[in-house]
C-alpha cells in the first residue's frame, strides 16, 4: 500500500468528493494534508481509514463537527460501541496480541448470540477494520491472520451442521482468482443456508473456467462472488462472462469492497452489505416449487 496519496487517490479509494474532502479539512481538521514536491496535496496512508470511519459515522447521523477531532481508537468505539461493543472487545484483544483470549471470546459470543448473529452482527465488522488497522499499519500480520483462521473455524463449522432444506435449490459461492479473502463468502453461505439453500462453497480463489464448469454441472440458481481488490481491472469482463454462459435463470451476485466498481444487471447483481445478501436468499425462493 502507498505510504501517501494524492487528493485524487483519496477519493478513488474511499468515494468521498473533492469538495467534501476539502471541506472536512479545511473547517473541521478532520484530516490533514501536506504540501509534496509538486505543490500538490498529500495525505498518509492512514487518512483512508479515517475517512472511511467519519464516512460511517456521518452516515449513521452523528455531525462530522463532533467527530471530526477524535482519534482514529475513538472512531471506532463511538461507530460500535452501541451496537456491537462485543467488536471493541476482540478488536481490542487483538491489538494486544491476546490471542487465547480472543479465541476464548470468540467462543463465548458464539455460544451466547449464536454463529449466525456474532458472523453478521461482529465478525464481518470486525475483520472490516481489523484489514482498516492492517493496511494503516496499526496491527500486526500475524494478528490479521490469526484473526482470520478463528473465524474461518467458528463459521465453517456452523455451515457444515445446519440442516438443507427438502428440495432446496443450490446456491455456488466462490472467489475470483488471486482474490483469497473468504470471510465474506463464508458468511453468505451460512446466511444463505439459514434461509434454506443447498451451498456449495468452493472456497477463495478460482478461475473463471473452473467457477463456470462447476455451475453447469450443477446448475445453480445463485452464483455468490466475493470481491475484495478494489482495483481488478477485469472483474467487470469476468463476471460478465459469467452471466453469459450460465444458465439463465442464474443469478450472479457479487459483493466486498471491490463490487462498487462493478456495473450491475438483470442477472449481475451487486450487494453492498450481508443484510442486504440476506435480503436477497430471503426474496428469491430457495426451494424448488
């Protein structure tokens, strides 16, 4: 990741408009720029994750006035500490590198909320700004790995016990190739199965041939793609051609950070969020009429 960016990378990254951009710094010191060697601003790397959380805040109604002076920790707290204090905690435990501990909790929200609550309610959030963290340098690899793979247990496990549904329909859940971040699709497969779909989970990272060959044998009637690299050039061609040789009464649906590039369809549609994913296995019948 780039140790700075250019006003125009800022808003590539986050979607925030010049203006706003401008604005926040300017009257309210919400982020702060540098002047580099060609006269043009500069900010650290660390401002794409404060932009993202004063965009969340701001986007649940608090006034970018009374968020704007607190620190990137504090952010955090005042996004969740209502609504998820559980992801405080662990985030919290991982910073430290409690690692026992964070499993120890882990185990013990799952018990007490449920897997599929604690994935959608704490876990995606969680490992949202636990990459946030990673990215700006303020958490360790080995934390963002370990974090990763407690998850990954939890999840899996949850998905492999729950019941499918008499004649339900078949859902298909994968990655693009390269693309090796899984939590997302591992997530919308236990939704998807709690709503009473068949999941074949495939896993993070496959050819586009290799996705499309197993759906015709299998014929499903949801294609789930997680999408994380924000700037895969090809993604938009790849699911197309998806889309195109698939069965048509298929559809594609596609979602992480990547997907708000992607231009959507009939048969390609883009989620912005796992409830709205929950949304959709809900709407769309997952049993055979």
């Amino acid at each position: 990741m780039p140790t700075t960016f250019t006003t125009s990378k800022i808003i590539a990254a986050t979607g925030i408009s010049k203006e706003l951009l401008y604005a926040w710094e300017a009257r309210y010191a919400a982020v702060v720029s540098t002047q580099g060697a060609t006269g043009r601003r500069q900010y650290e790397a660390s401002a794409v994750r404060r932009i993202r959380l004063l965009q969340k805040l701001v986007g649940k109604g608090s006034k970018i006035s009374s968020v704007a002076t607190l620190k990137d920790e504090e952010l955090v707290v005042a996004l969740y500490h209502q609504s998820a204090p559980e992801l405080i905690e662990l985030l919290n435990l991982l910073r430290t590198r409690a690692f026992a501990a964070f499993e120890s909790q882990v185990a013990a929200f799952c018990e007490r909320l449920g897997v599929l609550d604690f994935t959608t309610r704490i876990a995606l959030p969680l490992m949202a700004e636990v990459g946030e963290e990673w990215e700006a340098g303020k958490l360790s690899v080995a934390a963002e790995h370990f974090a990763t793979s407690t998850l990954r247990i939890y999840i899996s496990a949850e998905l492999r016990i729950t019941p499918i549904a008499r004649r339900a329909k078949t859902a298909l859940f994968t990655t693009l190739s390269d693309e090796r971040h899984e939590l997302g699709i591992l997530a919308a497969a236990l939704v998807a199965r709690y709503s009473g779909w068949a999941c074949l989970y495939l896993g993070p990272n496959l050819q586009v041939d290799e996705i499309i060959d197993v759906a015709r044998h299998s014929r499903p009637k949801l294609i789930t793609i997680g999408l994380t690299s924000e700037d895969r050039g090809s993604a938009q061609t790849e699911l197309e051609r998806i889309v195109d040789v698939t069965a048509k009464d298929a559809i594609v649906c596609v979602g992480g950070k990547g997907a708000r590039k992607i231009k959507g369809g009939a048969r390609l549609l883009v989620v912005k969020s796992i409830q709205e994913f929950a949304a959709l296995v809900g709407t769309v019948p997952a049993s055979a009429q």
